[in-house]
C-alpha cells in the first residue's frame, strides 16, 4: 500500500512534527477548560457548618494529676532492747487500739533484778522510817535498866578487887614475917591482877551501855536521816532502771492502727530499727508494721501547683473500681519541690473523704482537681485552636461569605474540650473547629513536589 500523496516528498515529512505538536497542545487546552468548568460548577462548602461561635460562660478549673494510695502514719515495731521473741500476739490484717500489746521479750534477767531492787528499796525506806521516827520510851527504859546492870557489875568488880588487895597486902607482911613461904604470895598477886582485869571490863561495858542510853535520850542525828534518805533515793532510782528495762520488754502500738506486715515469728531475735523507715532492708529485724489511715499523695506539675490550695476539692479514680468516683480534699502542699528526670514537680497530699474501706495502700489513682470556676469567660473549643510554624496560637475566623482568615489569639485558662480566650476574639464572631479546605497545617501538612 503506498502513502498518502501529502506525505510524499521532503516537503510532506517536514509537516509530520508540526502537526503533531498542534495535536498534543489541542489536548492539553481542553483538558484544563474542563478542570476550570468543573472547579467553577462545583459548590464550595459551607464554612458555616464546620464553626463553632464564640461564647461567655462559666469555666471550671480542673488540674490532672496521678497519685498513690498511701498510710498517713506508718512505722515498723521493733523492741528498745535487742533480744528473742517471747510471745507475738497479732497477725497481717488485725486491728489493734493504742498501747495494746503486739509482743513480749524474754524478760527472765530484768524480772530478778526488779525483785532484787525491790527488796532492797523496802529495806531502806525501813532504816529511813525508823530513824524519823525516834526512840520508844520503852527503849529508853531498857537501856536504862542495862546501865544500873552494868553500873552493879562495876559495883561488885570493884568490891573482888578491893578484897584482892587487901589479901595480897596482909599475906606480903606474913611473908616478911616468915609466916608463910613467898611461892604463896604468887597466887594472891594473880588473884589481884584478875579481880583488876574484870572492873576494867565492866567499867568498859558501863561506857557503852551509857553511850546506848545518852544516844536514845538525843535521838537520830540529822546527818543520819539524811544518809538514809540518799540509801532510800538511791534505792528507787535502781529500781526504776531496771523496771524500765522491764516495761521495754513489753512491745505495744504506738497508736490505733491496722497489721499490714509481719517479719518475725516467735523465737527469733529482733533489734530496735528506725521506726519511720518504710524500706524492706530496715524492716528485716523489725516484728510488723503498723499503719493508720489513708491518704493520696500526688505530684503537680510545677505550672499548676499555684493553681492548688489547701481545702480544694479533689475527684479521685482507681482503676481497681473503674465505676466509681471518690472525694478527696487537699491537706498539705510541700513547700519544697522534687526534680525527677529534669522535671520539676511538688508533692501535694489529699486527704480521703470517700473510699476508705475500698481504696488500699499501693493503689495508683487518678486525681483531678477541682478549683473555683472561671465566671463569664470568654469560651472557645480547645479543638479550633491552632498554632502555627512560627509559634503563634490562633483560629480561623469566618467572615460570613464563606471565607476563612486566621486570628491570633491570646489563650487563658483550658478545662476538658473548652479554652479561655484573653485577647483576639470577641463574643458573637464565628470561628472553625478545623482548618479550611486547601489550608496547609504546618508539622502535618506538606507540599507537594
């Protein structure tokens, strides 16, 4: 088959290109008349049914916040004195009242010594009484009657001797005389000497009974008294150390509260801990713990904790009860902050007003805290803020013809799906709850190549 007559020649090939290019630009043409009839057919949508319009009302404060459930008062017991485990009276999850019983030591050696102290205290404050007291007149008369005794036995010690001298004096002149021999005078000296021995003896036994009788009639010197008043006080203060070592073998509750832990068992040997500490290595010598009420402690940011006062309501939920809602009220700020991980927060304890029996301590909860309304605030909804690249907040704006500019606005306050507005919007304007059709959202949005 030959081609065509008008493609033949030099001339007809040179035509080829030109034609074809008129050809693709006749497409291109139409193709864009089409796209610019259908974008001018086709409605715009109704920026009105996506805004929401700017209102005043009341905005309740809340600030978010996870907490713990923890015991108001907690401590480990543990005895004053180290020693072994005598009896142990409670067991995990007993109720017990102040100053009830929780255990008792072995107590053998300190129970001797308070007896022995006792004895020794009464004999004291025996002397002490005696001796305040004063002489019976019975006493004086008795020691009356053992002087006349002794002044008699003197009498007679005096009247043997008086004779011995005389025997011996008239038997020296018989032995001068030639009467008798000199070995007989011997015998009479010896009797002499003793008859002599025996007044000295009595004279010396008069003295004393007279000292006896001279002290009753003066009675007890103060000095006296008073070294048995220090006897009696030194008596007492023995005794009482050692009834305190008694008394420290008796462990009991430092105040009303419920057994969360034991670590011991009758027979073992426990030493005194530091009863504040809360860690499982300071508790390994310990008997129990104790803890007393529940409380919820929180930590709040650093930007919201000015927000927070003491008495403000608090809404706690545990996610062990996901049905339930539970009041608890603020009781103590601490007036230092804690840094952890570069964040700055502050410890802020709730106390429980609802949910003692069904919160435990351990229990993580959720808190909110309910501070005092906002009233007649400017309220526009957190989900039409937006900011954009360059950091500055705003919202867009209908001017009611269907078209959308972006207001920058100055934010107040925010609660749940609501936001206060200070500066830029005024009640009644009309603002989107999203960016308009074709609106590039910088960080989300990107452009095309």
């Amino acid at each position: 088959m030959q081609p065509p007559m008008f493609l033949k020649g030099k001339t007809g090939q040179k035509r080829v290109p030109w034609l074809v290019g008129l050809l693709i630009v006749g497409l291109l043409g139409s193709g864009i008349f089409a796209y610019l009839s259908l974008r001018k057919a086709a409605p715009k949508p109704d920026l009105d049914t996506q805004s929401a319009v700017v209102a005043t009302g009341n905005l309740a404060i809340e600030i978010k916040a996870n907490g713990l459930v923890q015991a108001i008062r907690k401590v480990n017991l543990s005895p004053k004195e180290a020693g072994r485990i005598d009896q142990l009276y409670v067991d995990e999850g007993a109720w017990v009242r102040q100053g009830e019983l929780i255990a008792r030591m072995d107590s053998e050696q300190a129970q001797a010594q308070v007896k022995q102290y006792t004895a020794l205290l009464a004999r004291s404050q025996a002397d002490l009484e005696q001796k305040q007291t004063g002489t019976r007149p019975e006493e004086i008369a008795e020691a009356r009657a053992r002087v006349a005794a002794a002044e008699a036995s003197v009498a007679m010690a005096q009247a043997k001797l008086k004779r011995a001298v005389e025997e011996l004096q008239r038997n020296q002149m018989l032995a001068q005389a030639g009467a008798i021999s000199q070995n007989s005078i011997e015998e009479f000296f010896s009797q002499q000497q003793e008859a002599s021995a025996s007044l000295n003896a009595e004279l010396a036994r008069l003295r004393e009974q007279q000292q006896t009788l001279g002290k009753l009639r003066n009675g007890t010197r103060s000095e006296e008294i008073a070294q048995a008043k220090a006897e009696v006080a030194q008596a007492k203060a023995q005794l009482q150390f050692y009834q305190t070592q008694l008394d420290n073998t008796f462990v009991r509750a430092p105040f009303s509260g419920l057994i969360t832990r034991r670590f011991a068992q009758e027979g073992d040997f426990v030493t005194p801990t530091t009863s504040a500490s809360s860690t499982d290595g300071a508790t390994s010598a310990s008997i129990a713990e104790l803890s007393s009420g529940l409380e919820v402690e929180a930590k709040v940011p650093e930007a919201s904790v000015a927000r927070i006062n003491p008495g403000q309501t608090v809404e706690i939920r545990a996610d062990a009860h996901p049905d339930a809602s539970f009041k608890g009220q603020v009781r103590l700020i601490a007036p230092r902050a804690v840094q952890e991980n570069n964040v700055t927060s502050f410890r802020v304890r709730v106390a429980l007003r609802t949910g003692q029996k069904q919160l435990k301590s351990g229990m993580n909860v959720r808190l909110t805290f309910l501070g005092e309304p906002i009233r007649n605030a400017l309220l526009i909804p957190l989900a039409a803020v937006v900011t954009q690249k360059n950091s500055q907040t705003g919202v867009w704006v209908s001017d009611g013809e269907n078209e959308a500019t972006f207001k920058p606005i100055t934010l107040g306050s925010t609660s749940g799906s609501q936001a206060q507005v200070l500066e830029g919007l005024a009640k009644g304007q009309r603002i989107l709850l999203s960016p308009p059709p074709g609106q590039l959202v910088p960080g989300i949005d990107t452009m095309g190549p």
